[in-house]
C-alpha cells in the first residue's frame, strides 16, 4: 500500500471496519490517538537542510519497504518522516506493508521479535542496501532502560513520546543519513 492507502487505514480502524481480528479497544484507541500525533508530524514535521540534499541527489530508483502497522506508537512518530523524506525524489518509491498481514518482517527481526516500524531500503535490482529500525537509539535506550522498571506502562509511554516530541525526527534522519553513507 502507499502512504494515502496507510492514511486512510486508520479511518477504516476507527469506524470499525477491519478484518484484522488483532484488533482490540485498546488497540484501537492507540491508534486513534496515533492517527492525531503522525498528522502533526506531517504538518509540521521538518527535514534537515542536509538530509533534503542528500535524498534529491539520490539518481537511481529506489524501493523503500516500510513494516508498520497503525496501533505502533513508534510508528507514529517514524513513518511521517520516512513518508517526508520519500516525497523529496521522485525515484523513491515508499511501499507499506502491514506487520501482522503479509509482510516480510520474518527478514527483519530486532532481537527475534518483530519490531515496528522498520525500513528496508532497496536498489532498483530489488536488492536490499539496508534496513533501520524500529526507532532511533535515543529513544532505543529509554526503552530499554523502562523495559524491566516497575513502573506504570503510561509513564513508559509517556517518556518516550516527550523525547520524540523534542527531538522533533532529527535523529530518524541523521540514523538513515548514515546508513545511506555507509554504504
């Protein structure tokens, strides 16, 4: 599916109207409240100088596969700037697949689990140059370090999404800047 095809899944969630039987109300609300949060980032979201640079000099096409699903609240932050970074050459193209229907994220475990979201890029051979993901380090780091604390889930959830929120998608960018120079 496309970014639009994505978009327009969490208004079919909301109204009721999937077949995913994964879904559950409080699935439903995260993505709810997902939808709120990836607009915000599409409207305001902003891509560095240099990482507008690098993605227009880009000459040859490029599949991106991105592995997420709506109720994934890292991918709420993520996948509107991957979306962002996709729209800046039109040799890019940005296909989403659903995590939990048909996709190839058994090709891209983090630790043998299936962590979302997660970037694959590819040559136009259909070769993989990379992948990243499921979030940048930063906020890797604070959820490890929350992973095993007893302390409530929402706060877990809430200390992640204050450092999204101030790192304003910056080290996305600088984290798939240096996979593309690695190369």
């Amino acid at each position: 599916m496309n970014y639009q095809e994505y978009n327009d899944l969490f208004e079919q969630i909301k109204e009721g109207n999937t077949t995913n039987l994964h879904y559950t109300d409080a699935l439903n609300a995260y993505t709810i409240l997902n939808k709120s949060r990836q607009e915000r980032w599409i409207k305001k979201g902003e891509l560095l100088p240099e990482t507008i640079a690098f993605l227009k000099g880009i000459q040859e096409t490029q599949k991106w596969v991105l592995i997420t699903e709506p109720w994934c609240g890292d991918a709420a932050q993520v996948v509107p700037f991957i979306q962002l970074m996709a729209q800046q050459n039109p040799l890019i193209q940005l296909e989403i697949q659903l995590r939990d229907s048909d996709s190839q994220i058994e090709q891209y475990l983090t630790n043998g689990s299936k962590s979302i979201p997660v970037l694959i890029v590819r040559n136009a051979h259909g070769e993989d140059l990379f992948h990243w993901g499921p979030r940048p380090s930063s906020a890797t780091a604070i959820h490890l370090k929350n992973k095993d604390l007893e302390i409530p889930q929402e706060k877990k959830k809430v200390e992640l999404q204050q450092w999204y929120n101030s790192n304003k998608g910056v080290e996305i960018q600088k984290e798939i800047l240096q996979k593309f120079q690695s190369l």
